[in-house]
C-alpha cells in the first residue's frame, strides 16, 4: 500500500509536466489567451523547479539529498514516458497528427532535461549502480522501450541504495553520542596482500570512515603490497610502536585480513609485540595456508613465476613500493610453509584472539580475479568450499572463536567484500555494520 502511495505522488507531480508536454492540446481549451499564457509561464516554472530546485538535505547528508533528486527525476522521467504514450495515441486516433507531432517534440525536450538531469545526479552521488548500465544507457539511449528498461533498473538500484544509505546515516545520528565504537585501545587495521592501505586507494571501502563516526580510533598497517611474512611483520612491528607514542596506550586492538593476519602473528610471537596487543581479530586470514597455491605453483614454469615477480616489482615499484616481492609472499602462504609457521607463531593465550571467514556460494558471487580464483580453489584444492582465495578450514585456528559468514542468498560473501573491496550493498549483509558490532563486541569485552 505505501509503495502504491508513493507510484500516486510521483503521479501527480509528473502531470503538469505531462501538460506542459502537450501545450498544444492545452491550447485549445476554452480561455482567454492570456490565461493560456499564464498557464504556460506557470508550468515551464515548475519544470525548471523540478529540474533545479535541490532537495532537502537527507539525515544531514548533502549526497542524499543529490542522490534523491536523481532518482525522483529518473522516476518522473519513467512515468511521464509511459503516460505520454497514451496521450499520443490518443491525438493520432483523433488524426490531429501536426499538434501529435508537436507534442512529441516538445516532449522529448522535457524528457532530455529530466532524464539528463537524473542520471548527471545519479552519477556523482551512487556508488551501486555500476558503470556497465550508465555504459548500456549511453550506447542504447535512443531504442524505444529498451532505453526506459535501463533508466528504470538504474533508478531502481539507485533508490535501493539512498534508503539504505538514509537508514544507515540516520542510524549513526542516533548512536553517535554513545561512541559504541570508541574502544579501550587504539585499532590498528592490517590489509592482506597485493594492496596497501595508506596511498590513493582505501584497501578498507567505507569500514574506517564508519568506525570513526562512531567513536573508533583508527590506525593503518602500512606495510608493502607483497613481501614475506617475516619482512611485512617488520613494518607492522614498528607501526605499532608508533601507534603507541603517538597515543600513549598501552596496547593496541588489531584486526587483519587475509595475510595481515599473518604478518600481525608473526609480530607477536617472533618480534615481541605481545605485551603492547590486547586482541587480534582475524579476518578471512589464511592460517593453514591455501593448499591450492601450492599446487598451481608447482604447475607454473620457474622463469614464468620470475618473469611474473618481476613486471610485479616494477608496477609497484612505481607505484610506492620499496622493496615489494611477489614470490616472497606468495611463498609464505602455501600450505607446507604453514605447518612450519603455526608451529613457530603460535598467538599467546592471554592475548583475545577470534577469527571470521565468509563463503562465496558461487563464481558469481564476486568480480575478476576473485571469479578466477574461486574455480581454482575448487578445482586444485583439497576443500571446495572458499571465499575466493581461501578455503573455509584454513582460517580456522585451534581453541580459538571462529565464526563463518553465510547470508540466505545466493551470492555469498567473497573475499573482497570482508574489506569492502567493491563498495556493493550486499543483501542479508552489512559489511560497514560488521565491523562497527566487531568493535562494539571489544569494547564490551574492556578491549
């Protein structure tokens, strides 16, 4: 009923457009010219309104309110197509085809504007919808019925997303005094592999920014995109050290993905970082290696994986690196090195520590190269259930909480999206909302 109510108001705010679409036929009433004219001048008003006039601000957020706009012109633009096809029906049925013909001029005018408008608005305020439908909608604009399909799925997504991102801001207005993220000790948040998190791209989406509204102090790993657990352990190390002058705490609350976890157990136990963590928060990390990566390297030739390691040295390289070494952590993250590790990084019992795995349901539950790998994962691993890169089993650790994300739809939760990788609204899962309860958990726990 309440979406009926909405379909009505988006309605009755189109049908002025729809009349001043078709001012030939409103030429004809019985009135006065002047009053013609009145009423002409009145309704290309309310078109430049509707067009310019910005929306009130959504839950004190300027994006909203652009994103809403967007979509209202989007729908308006929908609605009046489909009414105008009735009205020109109508006026060719009457064999009036000069004022049909007219009309179906000025019309498209109006719908350039209000269509144009949507998708500019759209464009600069969505993260959902995704560059393959404004791709679609540039190539496919003109095609009768086909172009009112996109505009409706890309309007439909859009609204999707502003109700979920209102809900979410209005969420954060409410509990932002109560700073349920504010924890004892500082976090410091350590990325996985062949990514950084401290230069011209957030590893971690909208995680951090959500946190910190919340109340969390929140620090960076900072290490290489790849290099050996001994050599990314190091950077974290001092990292740490630095956290803690800056701060004055006395310890630190650490959360890693994938090989930072690793690399966060490496510090711990061999450089001796153990009395400054209060917890270590695993997620998605591969503790008991990916014995799929032990295989596929024993499939690829020496010199390819040379050659590889170094076209890999020079992008990065050049892109801030140091030192970056593809092999080194590829290496540390096969299955026969892990034994070794386990056994030389065990993680302290006084020191919290859980992990957290997700699974991908299928290869369609995440882009390239995660698409990729999760076949490879079934096809060369010994356990067929992943998250893309790591099997369900690896990320487990003995004695310690482990929990694994699994929502009710088809799509899985992959690897990436355990840091936001895509910035995607994820059905049943709420990745931003994920970590806020995580930090909200450690604080209850006096972390």
């Amino acid at each position: 009923m309440k979406k009926f109510l909405k379909f009505l108001e988006d309605v009755l705010f189109t049908l002025p457009l729809l009349i001043l679409g078709n001012s030939l036929l409103l030429w004809k009433i019985p009135a006065t010219t002047g009053t013609k004219i009145i009423i002409l001048m009145i309704l290309m008003i309310y078109y430049l309104f509707v067009l310019f006039f910005p929306e009130r601000k959504q839950a004190g957020s300027r994006k909203l309110a652009i994103l809403s706009h967007g979509i209202r012109l989007i729908w308006q633009g929908c609605i009046y197509s489909v009414l105008q096809i009735f009205v020109i029906s109508f006026t060719l049925s009457q064999k009036d085809y000069w004022t049909a013909g007219i009309n179906f001029l000025i019309s498209l005018v109006i719908l350039a504007g209000i269509f144009s408008g949507g998708i500019f608005r759209t464009v600069i305020s969505s993260r959902q919808v995704k560059v393959l439908w404004y791709v679609s909608l540039f190539f496919f604009w003109w095609v009768p019925v086909g172009n009112l399909i996109l505009f409706h799925h890309i309007g439909k997504i859009a609204r999707r997303e502003f109700y979920l991102e209102r809900a979410k801001a209005e969420l954060d207005l409410v509990r932002k005094e109560n700073e349920i993220c504010r924890t004892k000790y500082p976090v410091l948040m350590v990325h996985g592999i062949f990514f950084r998190d401290w230069q011209m791209f957030d590893y971690w989406g909208r995680i951090p920014p959500e946190l910190r509204r919340n109340g969390a102090e929140i620090y960076y790993g900072k290490q290489q995109s790849s290099q050996s657990i001994a050599a990314s352990a190091e950077e974290v190390h001092h990292q740490i050290h630095a956290i803690l002058e800056k701060t004055g705490a006395e310890k630190i609350n650490i959360i890693a993905h994938s090989k930072g976890g690793l690399d966060s157990r490496y510090a711990i136990a061999k450089l001796g970082d153990a009395p400054y963590v209060a917890s270590l928060t695993t997620i998605s990390t591969p503790h008991h290696g990916c014995d799929w990566v032990d295989t596929v390297l024993k499939k690829i030739p020496v010199s390819v994986q040379q050659w590889i390691d170094r076209r890999y040295r020079k992008i990065f390289q050049a892109l801030g690196d140091t030192s970056p070494e593809f092999l080194a952590g590829v290496y540390d993250l096969t299955a026969e090195h892990s034994k070794i590790f386990n056994k030389e990084c065990p993680v302290p019992e006084e020191i919290f520590c859980q992990c957290y795995m997700s699974e991908m349901r299928s290869a369609n539950s995440a882009p390239f190269p995660l698409k990729f790998s999760y076949l490879c994962v079934k096809l060369f691993g010994k356990e067929p259930e992943n998250d893309g890169l790591v099997p369900i089993s690896s990320a487990k650790l003995e004695q310690r909480e482990f929990y694994l994300l699994k929502p009710s739809g088809k799509r899985g939760i992959s690897h990436g999206d355990m840091i936001d990788l895509n910035r995607e609204n994820i059905s049943d899962f709420d990745v931003r909302e994920f970590y806020v309860n995580l930090l909200k958990e450690l604080k209850q726990k006096g972390f």
